[in-house]
C-alpha cells in the first residue's frame, strides 16, 4: 500500500499529500508521540498522532510530498529507544487540522 500512498490520490493536488501511518513494535513508553510531533514541526507537516490500545501507533501526516515522505522515512527508525518492527501507509482524504498535535488513545 505504500505504493499508492507514493504516487498520491486524485483528490490530492500535486502540492501536498496526505497519508495515514501505523506503526507497530516497542513504539509505546519510548516517547515515540513527542519525537513524532518535533519531527513533523520540523518538516512543516500537518496532523495528528496518537497511541492505539494494541500497542501501535497511528498518524496522520499532511503536506508536500517530499517532507510527507521523510517523515515516512523517518518513522521507520523511530526514536532511538524505539524498535519499529513494521509501518503500514495508506493514502488518506482526511482534513489534517492547521498544525500538528497530539490525539487521545483509541
């Protein structure tokens, strides 16, 4: 599914891409949310990042289509005291709000 969520969606424009992440492994009780959020201010990307209760953690990123796929990137090594043992990337039409934040657990 990376590969659609790479060429975009014909909702999208060209300028921007949005995308929604699940990322599974020791990724919870790692600060693995805050290194999200700094990440993402830092690459300019709007969205939201939350725990989920099976012990993954979801987002969803939204800018230009370089940031959002280093930010992609960046979440396939996580924190350093994190162990990302996979990432599941589908392409999303989900308003991402006007910054990036964080989410309550579902």
């Amino acid at each position: 599914m990376t590969t659609q969520a790479e060429s975009g969606s014909s909702q999208q424009s060209d300028s921007s891409k949005t995308v929604r992440v699940v990322i599974k492994g020791r990724v919870q009780g790692v600060c693995y949310r805050n290194w999200t959020v700094e990440n993402a201010e830092q690459l300019g990307i709007k969205g939201w990042v939350r725990n989920r209760r099976d012990g993954s953690v979801e987002a969803l990123f939204s800018g230009p289509p370089e940031a959002v796929d280093e930010m992609h990137q960046r979440c396939r090594r996580g924190p350093p005291a994190a162990m990302v043992t996979g990432l599941e990337a589908f392409p999303s039409t989900e308003e991402p709000g006007s910054s990036f934040e964080y989410r309550s657990t579902v």
